[in-house]
C-alpha cells in the first residue's frame, strides 16, 4: 500500500517510542539517555513537521482553496507541540524529573489527538484529493533533509 | 468530508464540558451521602428505595452526565463532526438533566410521586436533544472507524433504555399493566451493558492505544465486539419477554464472552504497552476492567447456581462492581486525562505568551489523584463487603465512599479555579 497516509502515518509512531523511552529514562533519572532519545525524538518531529508543513499542506492547501481550515489548525497546534518541546528540553538541561513528566504527559495529549485528527480526517482527505500528484508529494518530502 | 471540525474556532468553549464534568462528582458525592444516611437498610435488597435512587444518581448524575460530554468532546476529533451552537446544546441539555436527575432521585428514595412524574420531561427532554444532536453529528460525517460504530450503536442503547424507563414510570404511577419486573431489568440491562458497556468499549479502542501507546486492539475485536454485543442483548432482550428461562444460554454465549474477551484484551494491551512512566488513569482503567472480569464471572457463575443467585448480595455485587467499579473508574481515570488537558488547552489559547501556563500535571497533581485513586479503590472494597453485612460496614463504606467522590469534586473544581486565576 502506497498513498500519504501510509506514508506520513508510521512517523507517528516512530516518534511515540522515542518518546516514550526518552520519559522512561528521565522519569529513572537516566539523563544522559533521556537526553539521547529526546533528541532523537525532537529531530524526528522536526522533519515530520517540515514534511507536512512545507508539502503536504501547501498542497492540499491549493488543492481545496481553504487556508483556514484543519491545516491551519494542524499548523497551531505544531506550535504548541514546539513550545512543548521547550519545555522539555530545559527539564532535561536542569535535570528537573517533575517538570519533564509534566510537559511531557501535556505533550503525550496533545500529540496523540492531533495525530488521530490527521490520520482518521486530514491524510485521508489528502489521499482522496491528492491522488494524482501523491507519488511527486511523497518523492519530495523524501528529499526533506533531516 | 466534514471539514468544519478540524477548525478549532469552532472548538466549544471551556464552560460546555466542563460544567458536566463538575457536577457529576457531586452526584456521585450526592449517591454516597443517600447511602451514609440511609445506612443498612439501604442494602436490604435491590429494589429499596434508597439503593434505586442511588442507582439513578450514580448511572445518570455520573456515568452519563460525563459520557455525554466526552462524546460531545470527542466527536470533532474522531469524526470531523462539530457540534453547532455547542453552548445552547449544554443548557438544552446539563440544566434538564442534572433537574430530571435530582426530582427521579427524590421520588425514588422518598415515594414521592409527584417528583418522579416531574422528573420524566425533564429527563426525556435532555435525553432526546442529546440523542439528537449526536446522532445528527455521526450521520453527516464520513470518517468510518470502529469508535463511531459503537457510539451510533450506544446512542440507540441509550433511547431504549429511555423509552423503558418511562414504561416503568408509567406501569409505576398505574398508568400501564406490563410486567415491572421484566421491564427494569431490560431497562437496567440496556442502560449498563447498552449505552455504557458499548460506549465504553468504542472510546477504549481510541484511548487505550493513545494515552499508554498500546498496540492497537485487534481488528476481529473491535470490527465486531460492539455490534455483536448489540445484537446478543436484543436477543436477550427478546428471549427474556418470551422465553425467560432461555435467557442464560445467550448472556453465557453471547454477552459474557464479549465481555470478558473485552476485559482480557484490554489489560493483555496494557501489558504490551510501550509508555512505561506510571499513569493514574491507567491504573483506573485496571480497576476498571478487573471490575468487569468480576461481575461477568460472577454472573455466568450465577446462571447454575440458584444459591448464588438467590443470595441477597448477588444483585448488589453485580450493580456495584459493574457501575461503581466498571464504569465510574473508568470515566474517574478518563477525567483525569480530560480536564487537565482542557483547561491546558483553553489557557494556551487566551494566553499566547507561554511559561506562565502550567502544565497537565500542575493543574491536577499526581499526588492530588492518586489520593482519590485510592479513597475509590477503598470504597468499592468496602461496598463489596457491605453487601454481605450491612450492618455495620455500610457506614464505613460509604463514608469512605463520600470522601473519594468529595475529593474527585475538589480536583476537578481546582483545575477549573486556576483556569479562571490564569485566564482572567
């Protein structure tokens, strides 16, 4: 199965574990591996978001002439996912255990909901929409550095 | 598609759900108070006047004054479905309810009919708006997924159980001659297994992966545990009317295999989850669905045993583990992860400049939560018992009881006290 909610949904879960073990190494006072997979958990969101934010909905964007809708509000809430990311990233500078869990738990909901919008609404309605040109979308989001 | 639901200015207003999830608390609050004052009595058997009222505070006060909110948070989200004019939907709908509630609750645990006549419209009305205004939503949407499959199924367990309540109304205030007997326990079997078995099990394929990064559940369950669960309860429903003593055999190969396999794949998931930092409504949802193991053990085991059945904590077990030890931990572990979210929500969206918001866990402290955790846990061990002997551990189990439901109260009005500090 091709199409682009097969391809952008797996980073989600890509992402989830490093998450989760970079939570579980802070929350056992592991810093040094929680810093490790923190980072590679904020890289990987990083280039998900560029993927999405600088292909996928510019082109579902002028595919339907809207651009105040659900990808304005995907936009809004990547935002506060990377205020979030802050967050986390001074607990972790400042060795602090209960502000990380807290920012992280915070983020945990954030992410999942908005990822469960995109994946049950916004990439299946890129799929209907975007049939034609998802194999160029798909080629040039892999081109994104990461 | 519905596009419109993706678009957060039509996101409600904090004050929608959020005055549901504070005033479920005090019916809970309020059904452990009946219980305290009323005391052994209460448990003389399932149909005391006292333990009816109760039940009414506990499945609509608590159990559906939170559901119907959390379907009303959740549909933006899973089915692109925005509820129009959210906030005349809550009024239409919190206001009827939480009266209807009260006026059955005191008709029921003082005979008095007037206020049991009086609550009917009420009740009605809330129902009917509510049924409608969700229904109209999972109609025009197009998203497909398990979740709105069971919610649709839910919402129609829901206007049965409503339309059985007001039969039993009716037969009760010597308007109709249909069997009582038969007629409440289809009633408290479509409300229970129907409207919040089936909910639940629909919001559990959504949550249980997302807040503790499960494995997702099985397609063969979640394709067919819920309209499978609701065509074995017509079933029943309809061998019960005819054919009672046939029921067993299809609550034994119909609904208590759903349920437990629900039960098991539930926590075998947990098992399997890839979050491993401790999480309060987590541990909820464990209570939640041992609780659910209990009673469906507990019931297929009754269906041989006419000693078990005959005894007179059987019913209480039965309504105690399934409504304050399935559902209310359950939908206590959900609030958890709701309110804090909401109001952290809502705060980021008045105040742009960030660092001054604090996070979920500020606005509800672990600490804060696992207290409740287990005041919960105490309470339903101790109801358990009181089942068995009233007298004297009623009064223990439902002080105990009163102080889980008090501080349930207290949490969730600090979160909505420090949105209104911060937001001002």
């Amino acid at each position: 199965m091709d199409g682009l909610g097969n391809y952008l949904a797996p980073d989600h879960r890509r992402c989830d574990d490093y998450f989760s073990a970079a939570e579980a190494a802070a929350l056992q006072g592991e810093w040094e591996a929680a810093e490790a997979q923190f980072n590679h958990f904020l890289a990987g969101m990083q280039h998900h978001f560029a993927k999405e934010e600088t292909v996928l909905f510019p082109a579902f964007e002028q595919s339907t002439h809207l651009t105040g809708g659900p990808t304005e509000v995907m936009r809004m809430e990547h935002a506060q996912m990377r205020g979030l990311f802050q967050d986390m990233q001074q607990a972790l500078a400042s060795r602090d255990a209960n502000a990380y869990a807290g920012a992280a738990e915070t983020l945990l909901i954030l992410m999942q909901q908005h990822n469960l919008k995109e994946e049950q609404m916004l990439y299946r309605m890129c799929d209907q929409m975007l049939v034609r040109e998802s194999a160029e979308l798909i080629a040039r989001m892999n081109a994104i550095a990461q | 598609m519905a596009l419109a639901g993706l678009s957060l200015e039509q996101a409600p207003p904090l004050s929608v759900p959020l005055r549901f999830f504070l005033t479920a608390p005090l019916f809970a609050f309020l059904a452990a108070l009946l219980l305290l004052f009323s005391g052994p009595t209460a448990l003389a058997s399932r149909w005391s006047p006292a333990l009816l009222a109760a039940t009414h505070l506990l499945t609509l006060g608590f159990i559906t004054m939170s559901m119907m909110a959390t379907l009303l948070q959740m549909l933006p989200v899973l089915a692109g479905a925005a509820v129009k004019q959210p906030r005349l939907v809550a009024w239409l709908v919190h206001v009827p309810l939480s009266a209807g509630t009260l006026l059955l609750a005191s008709g029921l645990a003082a005979g008095w009919k007037i206020g049991m006549l009086a609550s009917l419209p009420l009740l009605a009305w809330a129902m009917l708006t509510f049924i409608l205004v969700a229904a109209y939503s999972l109609a025009r949407t197009e998203a497909r997924n398990a979740t709105i499959n069971a919610m649709r199924l839910a919402l129609g367990a829901l206007a049965i159980t409503a339309l059985l309540g007001l039969t039993l109304a009716a037969i009760l205030a010597g308007h109709a001659a249909l069997p009582a007997l038969k007629l409440t326990d289809l009633h408290a079997a479509w409300g229970l297994l129907g409207w919040v078995g089936v909910l639940i099990i629909g919001v559990a394929y959504q949550v249980v992966p997302m807040f503790q990064m499960t494995p997702a559940y099985a397609t063969r369950i979640t394709a067919w545990l819920a309209p499978w669960f609701f065509i074995m309860l017509l079933i029943w429903s309809i061998t019960v009317w005819w054919a009672e003593d046939n029921a067993k055999w299809v609550a034994l190969t119909g609904l208590a295999p759903g349920l437990i396999g629900f039960a098991l794949a539930t926590l075998s998931l947990q098992r399997k989850r890839r979050r491993r930092a401790p999480d309060i409504t987590s541990q909820f949802w464990r209570m939640g669905m041992a609780s659910l193991l209990a009673a469906s053990g507990i019931w297929l085991v009754a269906q041989f045993s006419p000693a078990l059945s005959a005894a007179a904590f059987y019913p209480l077990w039965l309504g105690m583990l399934w409504i304050v030890g399935f559902a209310m931990s359950v939908i206590n572990g959900m609030l958890y992860k709701i309110v804090p979210f909401l109001v952290w929500l809502h705060l980021q969206s008045r105040r742009p400049a960030r660092g001054a918001i604090p996070n979920t866990k500020e606005i509800i402290p672990d600490k804060m939560a696992r207290r409740q955790l287990r005041a919960h846990g105490a309470a339903l061990a101790l109801l358990l018992c009181a089942a068995v002997l009233p007298n004297p551990l009623v009064y223990m189990a439902a002080a105990v009881w009163c102080v889980s439901c008090a501080l349930l109260a207290w949490n969730v009005f600090s979160a909505y006290r420090l949105y209104h500090r911060l937001a001002a």
